[in-house]
C-alpha cells in the first residue's frame, strides 16, 4: 500500500511497513570515530555551575582547618551561606567557594574532602523542571523514537527527546511551525491544545487579516482553495492520515496524560495542505511556503520551522525560490529524504536527485532527513546522500496521531523529518535570539555517530536531543 510514485508528489512514508530492514547496522557505537563529538551532559558537567563548590564544614571545624582549606582551594572568595535552621540543628557551616574558572573542580573537590574540617563538599547544580511525560504511549515504551539511553523506558536510537524534556526543554506555545502536508486533523484531542488558531481572521466570509486567504483559521488547504484543512471523516479516515500523524510525532501535546507526545509538548501549528488523496502540485507547496513566509513576516508569527514531508522527482524553480525565501524568512525547513522510489530502495541523493530534498545542500536553513530503525539502521528505503542528506531520526514503526481520535503506527523518512523539526521548536524555545542557520548547524553538530550513517549523510550521525 505504498504511496504511487507517479503521483506529482509523494508522501514519504510507508504505512504500516512490518518489520524492519535488512540494512541493520551492529548495535552499539563501536568503532565510532570519536572526532568532533559534542560531549553528553556528564561528560562536560553542563549541569553544575563551572567555579563553585559547596563546603559544609564539620560542626568542630577550627578556624585554622578553615583557613587552610580556603588556601587549597585558591578561592577567589567564599560566600557564608549557613542558616538559621542550620545553627537550630547544630550543623556545621555552609561556604560557597568561588573558583578561578579554569579550576578543575573534581580535583579541588577532591582535595577538599580530604581535609580535616570538612564534611562534605557539592557542586552547585542548575535544577530546572523535570518534566515527566504521562502520555501512556511514551511511559509504555512504544514511543520509541522520543526515548533515549538514559531513560525510562529506554532506547538509545530514539531522538533522546525525553531527555531533553527532564531538563524543562519542551518547545513552546510561542513558538510556530508550518506543517505543509496532507491536512491535520485540528480536533484530535493529543493535537487540539497545539493547533494555530488565528486571532486575526474570523469566520465571516472576509479576509480581516489580509493575507490574502478567507478565514484561514487553522491555515489554509491549498489543493481545494478553501480554509477547511482537515477533510477527513469516520468513513475517510485515510485522506489527511499522513499530515496527522507528522503534526503529532513533532508536536503532539505532551503530559496531558493521553496518547503521545511530539518531540515539542507545545507549540502551534499552521496546517499547509498541499495533498488530497494522495498528491498535490507542486504549485501548492511553493504558494503554502509563501503563506507561512508571510504570516512571519508581516503578521509577526514567530515560525521557526516547516516541515515538508514530501517530495517529487523533479526540479522546481518556484519551490525553489520559496524555499529561498524562507530562508530570508530566517525559517528552518526540514524534509524528508525520500523513500526510495519504485523499488523500495533507498536512493543516494548526490545521484539521483529528488526534491525538495536535494535543495537542502546548498540552502542553509534546510536539513534533509534519513529514517533510522528502532535498533540504528538506516531503513533500507530511506534515501541517503553524502552531501544532499544531513541526518538520520527516527522514522520506522513510528507510533503517533491519525484522524478520528486514533494512533498508529508509520513508516517513512515523512515520520523521520518531524523528529527533526520538533528537535528545532525546542531548541528556539530555549534560544529564541538564535538564527536558523546558528539552530541547524547547532542541531547537526550534536548529532550522536551511528555506523549505519556513516557515508550516507553529511554529519554520519542520528539526531540527539540530550545536549540541547
Ligand atoms: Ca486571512
Ligand atoms: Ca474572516
Ligand atoms: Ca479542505
Ligand atoms: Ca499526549
């Protein structure tokens, strides 16, 4: 039931595709090249501040064991930070060290509980939210693409998106993405609290807002002209099942306790239909990029990404000056790679180019995505290329939200693209002052090596959130 590939454009999934590949890589990371690699959160210690130490002294510590503690340490300044609770209960003092910041603290530390005064010595530790996902589908591991190494449940080829959320960093309502697609069902539960509503267009039969679009509430459907972009029904669940489930994997509502939840627990999203049963012109993704483009830049909406989970085998000129133009925009577009057309064998990009994928090279906002497989293989449909692709995510047996109230699970470099766009709705909800060009190459430096990457996309690597 794979999509036609001689429809004018074809959703890069494939829907509900068995198992996985005969492409698998080894498990594990051995024989990674270690060049280049960005530290995980332990490694560089990003979590404690980088020249304090906490000194709890023993209650008996004499003046002298303090003095010459202070003198070991070579603290710039310490700071008494002892309480009334503590004197009530007889604790020995609390001193905040300040340290030279190129000291090496787990030394200093080290040397410090040595000394005869002191009892304990700390790090001083950033705390931020953590935020636990109660979404049944993330809890009961089926989720596999948003886990991590470190998490429960666990799974070190997911996104490590769930690491990222324990640290506070889940996306925003303030921050927007353009999922041009089939439509998005706007009234799925896990998907309602996230969609764009736009304030400045009423229902009334005017375009009050200007941009050209009559009541464009949610967005707009640029297939059938109109502003209703969710056409499915009980008896057509199919027809905008593709932009559902990718609206879901990059931004479905995360800790309200149903279903799943998208790399981004919050965010808006503009819905861009450009496919009907099926295809769609490609004149419909270039005028849907524009309308994103503009509700950015004359109506102020702050997009950070699209997502283009589509393609099509040939040049484009009018795609291409969108997508340039999104660029302008300062928008970070992610696309799928592609499935590797006819026979169901992932294509090398640099050879064969197929669009708009083979655009993201030689734009600096675009990111081309391969699909990985639960265990790190690049699925072997996934459409690869050296210098077209840049990254793998997940994108095999991918659980997410269909039309109707429902979940399934897809397959595809459609549902490996969204990981990737959730990943950049994080990252500019922490960082709202960085560039598109600054998010995407701050989203591939991190990516984490994977054999199966190796040679086959620009970084050789999958997309990690934990560093973000
Ligand atoms: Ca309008
Ligand atoms: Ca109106
Ligand atoms: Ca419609
Ligand atoms: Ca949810």
């Amino acid at each position: 039931m794979k999509i036609q590939f001689q429809a004018i454009l074809s959703l890069c999934c494939l829907p509900f595709l068995a198992s996985s590949t005969s492409a698998e890589a080894p498990r594990g990371e051995a024989g990674v090249v270690p060049e280049a690699r960005v530290p995980r959160v332990a490694e560089r210690g990003e979590w404690r501040l980088p020249n304090r130490l906490l000194v709890s002294w023993r209650s008996d510590a004499s003046a002298t064991e303090k003095l010459a503690a202070r003198a070991l340490a070579r603290a710039a300044s310490t700071r008494d930070l002892t309480t009334p609770a503590m004197r009530t209960f007889g604790a020995g003092e609390l001193e905040a060290f300040e340290l030279p910041l190129l000291a090496d603290l787990d030394a200093v530390a080290a040397e410090l509980r040595r000394q005869p005064g002191v009892r304990a010595v700390d790090f001083d530790v950033l705390a931020r939210p953590a935020n636990v996902s109660n979404d049944p589908f993330v809890v009961g591991g089926q989720s596999w693409g948003v886990l991590g190494d470190t998490t429960t449940p666990m799974n070190a080829h997911g996104s490590q998106a769930m690491e990222a959320w324990g640290r506070g960093l889940t996306g925003g309502s303030n921050v927007y993405v353009g999922v041009i697609d089939t439509g998005v069902d706007v009234n799925h539960p896990d998907l309602v609290q996230n969609i764009w509503q736009n304030p400045h267009d009423p229902i009334d039969g005017v375009d009050n807002d200007g941009n050209g679009r009559i009541d464009d509430r949610n967005g707009w459907d640029f297939v059938n002209n109109d502003r209703t972009v969710y056409d499915g029904s009980p008896s057509n669940l199919w027809r905008d099942e593709h932009g559902t489930h990718v609206a879901g994997s990059l931004g479905a509502r995360g800790g309200n306790g149903i279903g799943v939840a998208g790399v981004a627990w919050t965010t808006k999203i503009i819905t861009g239909k450009v496919i009907d049963n099926g295809s769609g012109p490609i004149s419909g993704v270039a005028l849907a990029l524009d309308y994103m483009i503009d509700l950015k830049t004359r109506h102020g909406l702050n997009i950070a990404a699209i997502n283009l989970s589509l393609g099509y085998p040939v040049y484009t000129q009018v795609v291409r000056d969108a997508l340039v133009r999104a660029r302008l925009a300062d928008i970070v577009v992610v696309v799928a790679a592609g499935n590797g057309g006819a026979d169901n064998v992932g294509d090398n990009l640099d050879l064969v180019p197929y669009y708009p994928a083979s655009h993201a090279a030689n734009l600096g906002n675009m990111i081309a995505v391969a699909n990985i497989t639960s265990t790190g293989g690049i699925a072997s449909d996934s459409n690869f290329g050296p210098r077209a692709v840049s990254i793998g995510a997940p994108g095999t047996n991918i659980l997410s939200t269909l039309p109707q109230n429902r979940y399934g699970y897809l397959s595809g470099t459609s549902m490996a693209a969204p990981f990737v766009t959730g990943a950049v709705l994080v990252w500019r909800a922490s960082r709202p002052a960085d560039s598109a060009a600054t998010t995407r190459g701050s989203i591939l430096v991190r990516r984490i090596p994977t054999p199966s990457l190796s040679g086959k996309v620009s970084t050789g690597g999958r997309l990690d959130l934990s560093t973000f």
